[in-house]
C-alpha cells in the first residue's frame, strides 16, 4: 500500500478533547464564578442593594476558559518538570493570571468601545471599578486558578486520566 492512499487521520478525537477539556474548565469556573456573585450579591443585599448577575457568571466562565486554553496552547508554565509540583503550579498560576488579564482588558476595551464609551472608561471598570475591587478580584482570580494548576501539575506526573480515575471510579476493597 503506498502511503499516499492512506486516509488521514480524523481530527474529530482532538476535537472532542478540546470540547470536553473547555467544558469542564468553564464548568469549574462558572463553580468559583457563581460562589462569588452569590457573596458579592448577599453582601450588597444586606446594605438593600439587588445585584444578581446569574448569566454573568456563565459568560464570563466561557471567555475566561477559552483564554486559558489559549493560554494552554501558548505553553505558558511548561517545561518544569525537575522541579517541585508547587513551582509549576505557582508559574502557571502567574502566568495564566497575566493572559487573563491582559485579555480582559482587550475584552472590555472592544466591548465598551462597541457600546460607545471611551476605552478608558471601559478599562476603569474592570474588576469593579476601584483599586480595592480590582485587588480583591486579582486575588480572588489567583485562588481560583491555583487548584486547577495544581491538578494539571499533577496530571503531567502522573498521566493523564489517572487523577480523574482515581477521583471519580469507584474503588475495590483489599
């Protein structure tokens, strides 16, 4: 058989990856993003504000996860694999945080420019529009990251696959 008459191989399985792989990162920040609007909407209540931006949380959990696999492709924290699992996690951490934020930026700069407001005025909105909001909100970003770097850190030891095994199968007793 010469080789020019072999099919290609189908892309569909790496789609599928990649789907399922964004799903479930979306799914854990629309987790960590509702958690925080649920407090952020309970504290402000208290003070007889309303705030419940439910679809907000949904939005924003899709574009952040996308901008994490971006982030993911561009290779951002890899190749340190000699070193303890924390300085891997605490690279990406940082590094995926700077992607974000950077992106956020470009999101809401486009965005607001679209809506007519000056790019300056969209910028200053981010993170709730005070040094403190965007502190906390920069801190809050950092702690929801951490755990899932953490787990990708230790997937890279030990295979992928085996962690979500090992989580989620059921296990036999001895």
């Amino acid at each position: 058989m010469r080789d020019d008459d072999a099919s290609p191989p189908s892309k569909h399985p790496k789609l599928w990856k990649e789907l399922r792989d964004y799903s479930i990162l979306a799914a854990y920040l629309y987790v960590w993003f509702t958690a925080l609007l649920f407090y952020k909407s309970a504290i402000l209540q208290a003070d007889g504000i309303d705030f419940v931006p439910w679809t907000f949380a949904a939005i924003k959990a899709l574009v952040v996860a996308k901008f994490m696999l971006l982030g993911r492709v561009l290779r951002i924290g890899d190749g340190r694999g000699h070193q303890p699992l924390i300085v891997p996690t605490l690279i990406r951490t940082f590094g995926f945080l700077v992607v974000v934020g950077v992106l956020t930026v470009v999101e809401e700069a486009v965005v607001g420019l679209i809506h007519g407001r000056s790019l300056w005025s969209s910028i200053a909105e981010i993170g709730g529009g005070t040094l403190n909001q965007a502190v906390a909100t920069t801190l809050l970003m950092f702690l929801t990251f951490v755990p899932y770097f953490a787990f990708r850190a230790l997937t890279d030891v030990v295979g992928e696959g085996t962690l979500v095994q090992l989580y989620f199968a059921p296990r036999h007793r001895a």
